[in-house]
C-alpha cells in the first residue's frame, strides 16, 4: 500500500488542468486543518472550498468498489475505516464553514470542472 500514489492521480490532474485553463487559481495537497496525516485535493482557501477526487476501490464507490478475496475480513475493515474517516473529515471541515465537494475517479473531468466553476463563481458573486 505504500506504493499506492496519494496526489496527482490521473483523474485529479486533468480536473486541475481544466480549472487552470480555465483561469481558476487553487492550492493542492493542502493539510486538513486540526486533522494529522489527512489532506485536501484542490483547494481554494479564501473561499473555503475544498474538494476531493476519491478513487473507487480505497473509498468505496457505490459502482465500482470491489472485494478482494484473499484476506477478506482484513481488507473489509480496511476499506470501511477509509469510509468512516472520509464522512469525519466532510464533517469537520463543514463543522468550520467550508464546502466541501466529493467526485470519483470515474466521473468525467469536464463535468467534474464545470461543477467547480459553477461553485467558484457563485461564491465570488457573493463576496
């Protein structure tokens, strides 16, 4: 598992290269304020949004997640502590006002990206 990437995994870095075309200026691998060893995606600080690109299998997609059958029980509980620690780190950050945004690897960077922009410039909008 030490070997599996934690940052720039091929659905975040085309979801941050559309933003950047698209004129958006954002912070990545930010630390999770109060939360050792966890850490934002994309983040835009000032207007308090974070967002995460979860893979499939680790944080467990409704569609995708699969069950890997050698050492079952240990991967099981596993990939259920990924889950529990993803639903405590929403909360805490909503906790302390800020949006937070959860897209799979699978979703299309296009859409994903436009769903940011819309977001990003709601907020600006308002500021």
């Amino acid at each position: 598992m030490s070997r599996q990437g934690r940052r720039d995994t091929a659905p975040e870095v085309a979801v941050r290269r559309l933003l950047h075309a698209a004129g958006l200026r954002f912070r990545v691998n930010v630390p999770v304020p109060g939360m050792p060893r966890r850490s934002i995606d994309i983040v835009f600080p000032r207007l308090k949004i974070a967002i995460f690109m979860d893979g499939c299998f680790w944080h467990g997609c409704p569609q995708h997640a699969t069950q890997p059958k050698s050492n079952a029980e240990w991967w099981r509980n596993k990939l259920d502590k990924n889950m529990a620690r993803d639903l405590e780190t929403t909360e805490h950050l909503r906790d302390a006002g800020w949006t937070v945004l959860r897209f799979w690897e699978h979703e299309v960077p296009v859409e994903t990206a436009r769903t940011v922009q819309e977001l990003v410039a709601r907020r600006r909008s308002k500021a």
